[in-house]
C-alpha cells in the first residue's frame, strides 16, 4: 500500500513538474515576442486602441473638411496619419464581422463569425490583454470571442440616454451579466468611455493591451447633450447644397482630395432647402446640429480617453486607429409620437433621424450612402495615432485599406501568426493585409481584390483601379472617386470579367453554398 502511494506521489509529481516546465516555455516564448524588429529600429509591441463610430459620414470631421469641432481627432491627424482612401463594408454588422474575423464577412456567415480566429483570441494568444466597450452587434457576447472584459450592448442600436433597444428591451452586459442602465446621468458614448478607461485601470499591467471601442454615435435616434446642440445651433441655416460647397472646399484646401475634384450630382428626388418654410429650416437646423453635437461629444470623450493614456504612461507606445463602420445613413425613421409631441433631442422619450439631404452632405463629395457598396457607403475617413511607430507623421496617405486590413495588422504587430485551423476547423485565408509597411511610410503590395455585399442586393467587387458595382457598373475608381461615369459600354471586356469573378466569389461562401442545395 505504502509503495502504491509513493508511486502515486511521484507520478503527480512528474505531472505537476512537466505542467509547470511547460508553462515557462510558454511563458518564455510569450516573452521573446515582446520586442518586434522594424526594418531599421527596435520598439516594444504596442497597445492597440480600434475606436469605432457608427454611421459618420466622409466629410463629417475637421480634419477631413468638417465644420464639426473635433480638435482631439485633428490632433491625432496631424500627428499621425490621415488615410484618404479606407474602406467599411457599408454596414454596421457586416463591417463588425469583418473587423472581428479578418475574413470576408459571407465567409464567416456575418453575425455568426464562424470558420475564424477572432481578432480578440489572436491577440489573447499573443499574450496581450483584450478588451471591447461599445456595440457589438454580432451573435453571442465579446466575452466568447477571446475578449477578456465587455461593457456595452449586443445588438444593433439604443437609446442613448436609457439603454434600451430600438427594437425593445435592454441588452446592455457588464462582461455576461446583465448590466442595469442607471435612470439618470447616463450617455453611451460618455459610459463607453468610463468603462474603457475603467478597465485599463484594472488590466494586468505587465501586459500589452488591445482595445476595441464602438461607439454608437453618432446613429440614429438622434441623441445629444443639450449643451452640445446649442454649440452648433444656426450652424445649418444655410442648407445641405451649400454644407457640400463649403465642406469640398476644405477638403482640397486640407489635401484630402484634389483641386479640381467635382461634388457627385445632387440626385432628382431631393428638395432644395429653400423651398422649405422657415419653420422648416429650423426644424432641419436642429437635427444637423444635434447629429454634429454627438460627434463633438465622442471627439470630447477620446481626448478624456488619451489623456487617460498620457496619465498612465502608455500614450506614445499605443497605436489608435479611428473610423466609421460605414457611410452617413439617408433612412428617415423619426417615430410619430416625437413629430407630435416635438420632443427635443436631449429629451429620453424622443427619436428623432435626419434623412438622406444632410446624409448626402455628411459624404460630401461621395455618391451613395449606407448599405449602398458605392463610395458613399464605403469609404471612410480614417485616423492612425503612435508616436514610437509611425515614420513620418502629419502625411496624408491615399493608398487602398479596408477594414478587413485591421486582422492582419495587429496579429503582425503582436507577433502571432495566423493558423490555418482555430479550435479544430479549417479557417480559410486571411483576407487582410498588414497596415505595418504603410505606418513605416512605405508602399505595401496592394490588395488583389475587394468583395463587398449587403445581402445581396447592394455588392462590388475591387480589382485595382476598376470597380464593379451592383454588376451593372463599372468605374475607374481613382480618376472617378465620386463613380458618376460608367464605363461598362467602353470596356466590355473589364466589366463581364468581373461579373463572372464577382459571381465566382459569391458562390463559395457558407451561405451561398447552402441556398443552392
């Protein structure tokens, strides 16, 4: 009995060694990754900040030709990098799956995010401590995707001020439980604020972080500080036609676009601004201010937030991106009761949208709009921020990027590879290209190709220079940014070469693959 026992002590010894010795390897590894070599100098891997906002058009900040106070984001651009030609999936989720999975959002079949490695597990893995504050807006909770701590809400859009769905119900989360929205003094984009900078205070420090935060602003119902409105009431008088004038030509005087670059065409179905009565213009006042109010507040919010990285000594080895998930929304969607009763939109009990005039200003000098895979939808203005990482800042850069680009890049800053299979499933490529070269100040190998869809109904596909459209366009994307000469008739060939391509991709994806059985 007794040499039964010391037979048995000395296995769980074994086993209890061996498990510990494996972990130092480990450990050891992780610890080797920590300094990355750049091509002529040696920097310790950097936090990384993804700030999301939701629904902002083009033209809407004012580095990027905006009459919006933004000195926080104008102070990141001009310290950083200004990108001029970055790309969403025009839509807030399959913008988000994309991000999240590095991969073609039909591939992972969108809010499912099946068939990846998510961002937050390959930066987990890499060693670094992952955080989300903001909307999600995908299947399950952050918390099952590789995120260590969550604050926000799951699904698509709230109210502000109470928490609750558009569609009804409450589904704010404090990492898995149910999270109580307080009944007074409480806007998302200042909670998402306080619970980001909340959990970098509580974050294991000898680590590197990554943090993902996803405002909902400035989407509709539009929502703002009273205080904040009434800096840009009077603003809006002048109407949408002339916001396009004046914001285009802030745009070639900053170097975002070119001097001679047109506006795209004001479509048939809109009204002249001064058709509409005084009353009228007021009321359209009103929403454009407040939908720039809550822009000012999220730029209010990320200069508390970087301040907050300056207290704690990480602000020059962190990289900050910021963009939007998409193009300005044109949906006209204010409820009947707030028309009734006018409810103001500081008050909780409104819901009020603007609709495609201001949309179409906010893009300036783009075509389209949200959901639509035109430059309108799809093009975004976008921020890089790192004192220790970016060669050259202050420049404009007009290189092709998309959001799938964010994947490839932080796995590449962390020193993590990417696998072929992640928890026993083949995952497929990833799609995404680092974004490293381009903060070095070089040119990167660009894109093969870009697929876009929104269910199927809006679609493109990029290859170079040329663009398809709704497989019934085709554009020279960079002599014709705001895509109002098709060129189908002229070149045949280009255009049936990228339907046939176009179809191809559609058709491999799980989604696709299902329908046709």
């Amino acid at each position: 009995m007794l040499k039964t026992n010391e037979k048995t002590m000395t296995l769980s010894l074994n086993i209890t060694f061996t498990h510990y010795f494996f972990t130092f390897i480990l450990l050891s590894c992780l610890s080797c990754t920590t300094n990355r070599i750049h091509s002529n100098y040696t920097v310790k891997r950097p936090n990384i900040v993804l700030i999301f906002v939701d629904d902002m058009g083009y033209s809407d900040l004012g580095c990027f030709g905006s009459e919006i106070k933004t000195p926080h984001l104008d102070s990141l651009a001009a310290n950083g990098i200004r990108f001029t030609n970055f790309h969403n999936c025009a839509k807030c989720e399959t913008t988000r799956a994309t991000l999240i999975s590095g991969r073609f959002h039909p591939e992972v079949n969108t809010t499912q995010l099946n068939n990846c490695m998510t961002i937050a597990e390959g930066m987990k893995a890499g060693g670094y401590h992952t955080i989300m504050s903001g909307k999600w807006h995908l299947t399950g909770n952050p918390i099952d995707h590789g995120f260590d701590r969550y604050f926000g809400f799951l699904n698509g859009a709230v109210n502000f001020f109470t928490g609750e769905s558009t569609l009804g119900g409450k589904k704010f989360r404090l990492d898995k439980k149910e999270f109580v929205v307080p009944d007074k003094e409480f806007y998302t984009t200042d909670a998402f604020t306080d619970y980001a900078i909340k959990f970098l205070n509580e974050r294991e420090k000898d680590k590197p972080f990554f943090l993902y935060l996803a405002h909902n602003a400035p989407h509709y119902p539009l929502h703002a500080h009273k205080k904040d409105v009434d800096k840009y009431r009077g603003t809006y008088r002048m109407g949408w036609n002339v916001l396009r004038d004046q914001r285009l030509k802030r745009m070639k005087e900053q170097g975002i676009i070119s001097k001679d670059q047109k506006l795209s065409a004001t479509p048939a179905d809109h009204k002249k601004f001064s058709d509409l009565s005084a009353e009228q213009q007021d009321h359209e006042d009103l929403m454009m201010a407040t939908y720039a109010a809550m822009i000012d507040c999220v730029d209010q919010n990320i200069g508390r937030f970087v301040n907050h990285l300056k207290k704690i000594d990480v602000f020059d080895n962190t990289l900050i991106f910021f963009l939007s998930d998409n193009g300005a929304c044109p949906f006209q969607r204010s409820t009947p009761d707030t028309i009734k009763n006018n409810l103001k939109p500081w008050d909780p009990k409104s819901f009020w949208t603007y609709d495609k005039h201001w949309a179409h200003a906010c893009n300036t000098p783009l075509r389209k709009y949200k959901q639509n895979q035109h430059e309108g939808g799809t093009r975004t203005s976008m921020i890089a921020h790192w004192p220790q990482g970016i060669v050259q800042p202050g420049r404009i850069d007009r290189q092709l990027g998309h959001v799938v680009d964010f994947h490839a890049t932080c796995l590449d800053l962390a020193g993590v590879p990417y696998p072929t299979t992640y928890k026993t499933q083949n995952i497929g490529p990833q799609r995404g290209l680092s974004l490293d070269p381009i903060l070095k100040g070089k040119q990167r190998i660009p894109h093969k190709e870009l697929f876009y869809t929104f269910k199927s109904k809006y679609s493109a596909l990029q290859t170079g220079d040329w663009k398809l459209v709704d497989n019934k366009e085709l554009y020279n994307i960079k002599d014709d940014i705001i895509e109002m000469n098709n060129l189908k008739d002229k070149h045949p060939e280009k255009f049936n070469e990228m339907k046939k391509r176009w179809a191809e991709l559609n058709a491999s994806f799980p989604d696709n693959k299902k329908k046709k059985k």
